[in-house]
C-alpha cells in the first residue's frame, strides 16, 4: 500500500470518528425518535444505517461528478454549503413540526378515568388513548411512517464536509483504488460511530425512569431535534 494512502486512511478514520461525535445532527435525532417511537433495536439499527449511507453517499456521488468533470474542489465547496443550509433548515422545521404534533398527542392522551358497571359491581379505571408515530394510511389500512424517510431525506441533503476536499480529491491523485479504499474507511467510521453512540446512548435513557413525563416525550423529541437544527444552523457544529 502507497504510504500516502496509507496515511490519508488513517487521517479519514480519526476524521470520520471526531467529525460524527463534534456534529450532534449525527446521532441525537435517532436518540430521540428511537425512545419517542418505542423503536425496536433492529429498527433503529437500519434507519441509522439507511441514513448514513445517504449522508455519506450524496457526497461520494457528487464528489465522483466533480472529479469525472474536472471540476475545482471550491466549485463543490460551495455546493456542499448549500446542501448543508438546507439540511439545517429542514432540521429545524421538522422539529418544529414535531414538537408541535407532540404537544397536541400528549393533550388529547391525557390520563381520565371512566366508569364500567358489570352488574352490581361498578368499577373505575384510568387509561389514556396511545396513538402510534407520525404516519400515513394505505389503502389497505396499513400504518406507513413518515418519520425515519423525513429523518432519511434531511441525511440525504446533509453534506459530510470533509471528505471532498480532505479524502477524495487528495487519493483521487494517486490512484482509483486509493480513492475507493479512503471513502470507504471513511463512511465505515462514521456509520460505525454514529451507531455506538446511539445505541449506548438508548441503553443508559432506557434505565431512566420517566414517569409522567413519558406522555410528552414525542414533545421533548421534537424539541431536542429543533434544538439540534439550530446548533448546526447557527453554531456551526
């Protein structure tokens, strides 16, 4: 293996690692929509890896485009800025609009009892109407969610800065296979990180006890993915 090459994969394996825990649009939506939605573990597992791979992906394809068209990396800079301002915004508002469905769902589930009579033995339960995630209704009547394709859609936009400008143009001057080699050790770690935290993160929230705030978490979801957006829109992280 070419030492420059061999060099670039170490650089794009602590990059790819330090650039997914420093960006918290990484990994803290998938915290949140997981507990929020009761999602199984295999379930969060392939939504994570599902958008990962487009997270990543989108700035493979276009960063193929550029060196197939000869173009300057600043030319794809400026683009990848473009991308990331939406990503951003579409953060925000789908918190918002999350936020806001999460709110509206914890009042109407709000805890009431009701009276049952069986014959001479009335008796009083106290229940709540539990509705499931953000979803559509097929013609067959099946529950489709929209949640983890919004959640896919905003990873599809969201830019990984560093690996045109850092990985790909650099290997892209020694050799095609040096170029395949780097992005993949690059996408790997940053997939692979963004499932550790996600997952460790779940296992130490699950031991939490929530209690009556478990009505609103829906509600504090949404605003923790609101929160995010801003701190990538405005912060910079």
């Amino acid at each position: 293996m070419e030492t420059d090459i061999l060099f670039l994969s170490l650089t794009a394996t602590s990059v790819g690692f330090i650039h997914t825990i420093a960006g918290p649009d990484h990994y803290i939506p998938f915290i949140v929509m997981a507990k929020a939605g009761k999602w199984t573990q295999r379930k969060t597992f392939w939504i994570t890896i599902l958008c990962g791979l487009g997270h990543v992906g989108s700035s493979i394809v276009l960063g193929m485009l550029g060196l197939a068209l000869g173009l300057a990396v600043q030319k794809l800079n400026g683009f990848e800025n473009f991308r990331g301002n939406l990503a951003g915004w579409a953060l925000i508002m789908f918190g918002l609009v999350y936020f806001a469905w999460g709110i509206n769902r914890a009042y109407r589930n709000k805890p009431h009892t009701h009276i049952h009579s069986h014959g001479e033995d009335p008796h009083v339960h106290q229940h709540t109407h539990q509705e499931e995630h953000l979803h559509l209704h097929t013609p067959e009547g099946k529950k489709v969610s929209m949640t983890p394709w919004i959640l896919f859609t905003v990873f599809l936009f969201g830019p990984c800065e560093p690996l045109i400008p850092l990985f790909m143009y650099p290997a892209a001057r020694h050799s095609w296979w040096g170029l395949v080699f780097v992005t993949g050790i690059f996408s790997l770690v940053t997939i692979s990180t963004m499932l550790a935290v996600i997952f460790l993160a779940l296992k130490g929230l699950n031991i939490l006890p929530f209690g009556k705030l478990e009505r609103y978490t829906h509600a504090l979801a949404g605003f923790t993915v609101f929160l995010c957006g801003i701190a990538i829109q405005f912060l910079g992280l």
